[in-house]
C-alpha cells in the first residue's frame, strides 16, 4: 500500500515537472528523492468514530457461464500480467482459454493496486480458486492441463514446490511461450527453435520422427588412432 502510495506520488511529481520545464524550455528534471519529499504517506487504521478503515486494493471478475462451461473448453490456458497507466496506475492479470472453435474466453480477470509480482499472481489464484469452488473445476483436466505465461520467476514459481515442501496451488503444468523460450535460448539454438516452430505440420513431423531415429544409436567412439596432424587442428 505505502509503496503503491509513491508510485503515485513520483508519477505525481514528474507530470508536474514536465509542465513547468516546458513552460521555462528546461529539458532536465530533477530527480525524484523520496526522502525530499515534504509529504509523506499515510493511511489510517481507524475511522473518527472508531470503525476500521477499509481500503479497495483492486477487483477480481470470473463470467458466470465459465464457472459451469470451463470443462467444456481446452485444457491449454494462458495467463500474463500488464501495467496500467492514467488514470488507473495498477496492475491488470488476465488468464484466458479457447473454445474448440478458437474463440476466446476470460478464465478470470483482476485488477490490483500493485505490481507484477508473487503477491500478485498468488492472490489471483487464491481468488479463482475461491470463485471456481474446487481446483477440480478450475483445472478439469488436472495434471494434463497447461498453463502458458511467458516465463516470468514470479509466474513459474505459483506451480512449484514451495521451499518448505509445500504444493502449488494449481496441479498443472507450466510452459514458457515459444517467443519468450526462443529469447533464452543461445543464438544457433534459438535459429533452429524458430525454424522448427515456422515448419508446416508434415514437415516438422517428419523432422521430429528423423530426430526419434538417429537418437537410438550411440554416438561413434574416438578413433583408435588418431591422425599425425591432429595437433595442428586444433584451435
């Protein structure tokens, strides 16, 4: 909440900075210094009267035809996160899956005065699974379901073992996008990787039956006898 508080507090200052520095033609700005600041955030615990103070952190949305059609989609979902600009200045999550007509469907949404971050993705779950009942609708094909995000730490860690031994939330399987494991990737592998992901169908099942071939046999032994020269080829 107090580091949300100077985001708009630095967002704040450097709008106005602008309008000045372009009234004067002034093209540098200060920098924004938290501890220059003369105000500092606060938020109250209490009301006047007494009563608890009650902030809106955000809001979270499920379509109601999903919570009884979700096990009629594909079990293939995506999930990623994007920041909001003016006026809302938060974090928006979405995760969405496909018909088997490939028309689009919001598995849930959310909107937090926050971050992308592991608070952010682990509180979206936590909602889903409150807003679905049971893990068994959220995921109806359990282990066999995928969910796709592009490889952020904060995303893969909701479905691994967390460092006590405790289990994910969600018992599926997480992959990285195809572009986003193309970026982490070496130059030559990600070449290969995008050619192999642009190949039609057929060829790219007659590449991967050639690969299932030469795999079955052992890599070839050194030569017994080495050549005279071979000294000389080495870089």
């Amino acid at each position: 909440m107090t580091a949300r508080a100077w985001e708009y507090m630095k967002a704040d200052y450097y709008r106005r900075m602008k309008r000045k520095h372009a009234a004067l033609h002034q093209s540098k700005i200060p920098r924004f210094e938290q501890g220059k600041c003369d105000n500092q955030p606060m938020f109250r615990s209490q009301h006047e009267d007494g009563t608890d103070c009650h902030y809106v952190l955000g809001w979270f949305f499920v379509p109601s035809y999903m919570l009884e059609l979700r096990s009629q989609m594909v079990p293939v979902s995506a999930l990623d996160a994007a920041h909001m600009y003016h006026p809302a200045q938060g974090t928006i999550y979405v995760e969405a899956t496909q018909d088997m007509l490939k028309r689009l469907h919001p598995v849930a949404i959310m909107a937090f005065l926050g971050g992308e971050n592991w608070a952010g993705y682990r509180l979206m779950m936590e909602q889903a699974l409150a807003a679905y009942g049971s893990p068994d609708k959220l995921d109806p094909a359990g282990a066999n379901g995928v969910v796709i995000g592009d490889g952020a730490v904060s995303l893969r860690q909701q479905f691994e073992c967390g460092k006590d031994g405790t289990p994910p939330l969600r018992q599926v399987a997480f992959a990285s996008c195809t572009l986003h494991r193309a970026k982490t990737m070496g130059p030559q592998c990600a070449a290969i990787f995008n050619t192999l992901r642009r190949m039609p169908p057929s060829q790219l099942a007659q590449v991967t039956t050639f690969a299932r071939h030469i795999t079955r046999f052992p890599p070839l032994p050194p030569p017994l006898h080495p050549r005279p020269d071979a000294h000389r080829l080495t870089p």
